[in-house]
C-alpha cells in the first residue's frame, strides 16, 4: 500500500511517516501543494494523508483539483482542533475522513485502513453493519435477519452511512444525495428523517447507531457489545 503524506511541518511529518512505514506502508513524504499536485498526476497512491494549511496553498484546493480530475483516492485530511469549518468543507469536498491534531499514530493507522477497506461506490452491493444488512440491489433492509420497512428516502439515507460507516458523513452530502435537484428542502427536514430513521433502526435492536456529530453530520457506528 503506497500513500501520499502532504504535510509542511517536517518534524511531524517525519514521524508520522515513521510510524506508517512501521505499519506496512510505503509512504511518499511531500511538503507543498505544487509537489502535491505533481506526484498525484504521476503515481497512483493508495489513500493521500493531507494537511490543510500548506505553505504554497491550501490543501483543500489539492483535494478539490484530485476530484475534480475524477480521482477518488481515499483521503484523510488533518486539520486543527478548531477547525470545524475546515472538517464541514474538506468532508463537502470530497474528503473521507478528517483527523484532528494532536493524535496518535494508532488511530491514524486504524483510520487508513478502514479507508483502504472499504468498497467503492459501485462494489459493494450487500452491504453489513452490526446486524444491519442492506440489499443495495432488492433495496431491502433486514435486522437480525427480520425485514425492516424504511421509506424511499430513509433507504437512501441509510445506504450513505452504511457505505461510509464509522465515518462522519456531512449534512450537505446527504442533502445533496437525498434531495434531487432543485427540490425545495425545509432546513430541519434531514434531522427530522435522521431521528426517523434512528428509531427505526432502535426499534428494531439494531446494533448499529445513528450518531450526531453537532455542526457537521452523522455518523453510523456499530455499537460494542
Ligand atoms: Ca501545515
């Protein structure tokens, strides 16, 4: 597995590629948004670990240029600890997940490989989480081997999180999968389908949970027994 690290800040980014490479990465260190942008048109990466604030730019116009190209390269984007904002567009923009600095190497590593694991939009047509099973073809839902009936909308809602499960999906995304096109959306109508959807899945005994991540979106998560 060969990732892209893209982080300024060379005392961090010689330890956190230390602990990649013990981890069983092979880790390509890059210090700027210009050999950002190079390495990426020339090498394909596994999974790219980028820091936002680059001294010749802004690593989020690295991720927006990669999806733009049409490259979906897992990407996990570091961000400070107040950087809400900065979580909310890296996520609209077509980030996977976000980690916020300080953190340990371990959850980086444990973030990475649940990245690199999952499957891609098109694959994946059953998909499981806890006892949750979603049959993307039939559109059926069971719990614990019961069917479940969800409406249009809540399967589709559900759909997204489970194919991002254990990562934070941002409210924008959904809407914006959710909703069609110019289709008028009350503001609190994602939360209203979100608290639907949750008790249904409760009801049920779901061992996964829809979690709310305030200010920036949900989250689906298996429950430890
Ligand atoms: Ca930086």
């Amino acid at each position: 597995m060969r990732l892209l690290l893209v982080e300024d800040e060379k005392r961090l980014a010689d330890v956190v590629a230390g602990g990649l490479s013990r981890a069983g990465f092979t880790v390509d260190e890059i210090a700027t948004a210009a050999d950002a942008d190079a390495a990426l048109s020339t090498t394909q990466y596994d999974a790219l670990v980028l820091d936002l604030g680059l001294p010749d730019g802004d690593g989020m116009s690295v991720l927006r240029d990669l999806r733009r190209a049409g490259n979906m390269t897992p990407v996990l984007i570091l961000t400070a600890r107040d950087g809400l904002e900065d979580r909310v567009e890296g996520l609209n923009a077509g980030a996977d997940d976000y980690l916020l600095k300080p953190f340990a190497m371990p959850e980086l590593v444990a973030r990475l490989k649940a990245l690199l694991r999952r499957p891609s939009g098109v694959l994946g047509v059953q998909l499981d989480v806890g006892n949750i099973r979603f049959d993307t073809i039939s559109r059926e839902v069971d719990i614990a081997a019961s069917p479940v009936s969800l409406t249009g909308r809540e399967l589709s809602l559900l759909e997204h999180l489970m194919r991002r499960a254990g990562r934070v999906v941002a409210k924008d995304v959904l809407e914006e999968r959710i909703y069609g096109f110019g289709e008028e959306v009350a503001s609190n109508s994602l939360e209203v389908m979100v608290h639907r959807l949750r008790k249904k899945l409760d009801d049920c005994e779901a061992t996964a949970h829809v979690h709310t991540v305030r200010g920036v979106g949900y989250l689906l998560k298996e429950q430890p027994a």
